[in-house]
C-alpha cells in the first residue's frame, strides 16, 4: 500500500523538486504539481500530485511529524487520538 505524504519544496531541479518532510528529504517528480520553491505538495510513491495551502501545509506536515514520532498531534485545538 502506498501513503500520500505532505511535504515542503526545498529546491527545484528541472522537472524534479527536492521535497523536506521534516523526518527525510526526497527527489520527486514535479510534472503534475508544476510545484514552486516553499511550496506544500501531496508526493504519492516519487510524485508531487498536488500543492496545498501553505496554511493547511504547515498544519497537516506538523500531524504528520507527530504521528512520525508517535507522538499525539493537536489539530485545530482538538487532540488526535
């Protein structure tokens, strides 16, 4: 099974786009999200398949950090269980 990660775009290189999500970094494909430098992107397996919001970005990078470490996130002032 393959998980959709959200990650920021550290540096583009021609079709690719090196891509931080604060545990690792990875080179992936930016054919379909056409991503920028700073932006958010959904990566599925080694593609950028959409951007997001830098709002919703940071929020969802930093639930995915947590969950990363095992530890429980809080969300919009909610607690994750």
């Amino acid at each position: 099974m393959c998980k959709a990660l959200i990650g920021k775009v550290i540096a583009i290189d021609c079709d690719f786009a090196i891509v931080d999500f604060k545990v690792a970094e990875r080179k992936v494909s930016n054919l379909i999200a056409n991503a920028k430098l700073n932006d958010f992107v959904i990566v599925k397996g080694n593609l950028a398949i959409e951007r997001v919001e830098k709002k919703q970005g940071k929020e969802l990078l930093e639930v995915q950090t947590a969950l990363a470490k095992r530890k429980k996130p809080k969300f919009n002032g909610f607690l994750l269980s």
